[in-house]
C-alpha cells in the first residue's frame, strides 16, 4: 500500500473537500518509455480504513497496489471535478 498525498488548487483558492475529487485511477505503463501498456484506466479503491480525506493542509488516501507485479510500472492520477489531473508514476518491488 502506497500513501498518496496531494492538494489541489483552484487559482490562488486551496480546495479542502474531498468532493472536489473525482476519481483516482491507475494504469500500467512502460517503465522506459512510460507510455500505457493498457488501454483503459482502472479505478481505484482506497484501502486500510483510510477513505480520502483532508487533513494537515493535504489530501491523503492509500493506493493497494496491484499484487504479483514485481518489477512493473503504473501511472496514478487523481482527477478534480472540474476536470485538472495529477499523476505519478511508480515501479513496484
């Protein structure tokens, strides 16, 4: 499980609420050229009891990565209501 933590902005206004997000999603990507390896994102569920939430000036949710993927890249993005993404890409040990 991955800790994901973020904060988004609307202009110079700091969003809070956890309805201004609205999906995380994942994809397995290229861990050279970081291009998708799949065609469509899969959404993804938080775990540990930790639902999206706000706290301390960030936004914080846990991503389960995907088991038996050793060595593989993916790319998480965490998309606004409003449309704006932001995403990071990891390579699982």
């Amino acid at each position: 499980t991955v800790p994901l933590k973020f904060e988004i902005f609307d202009g110079l206004i700091e969003k809070t609420s956890t309805s201004d997000i609205a999906s995380f999603t994942q994809v397995k990507i290229s861990c050279t050229t970081f291009d998708p390896l799949a065609n469509d994102a899969v959404e993804i569920i938080t775990t540990g009891g930790t639902l999206l939430k706000y706290e301390g000036g960030q936004f914080h949710a846990n991503w389960k990565t995907p088991t038996g993927n050793a060595g593989t890249c993916w790319k998480v993005t965490v998309t606004t209501t409003d449309g704006p993404s932001i995403s990071a890409n990891f390579k699982l040990k």
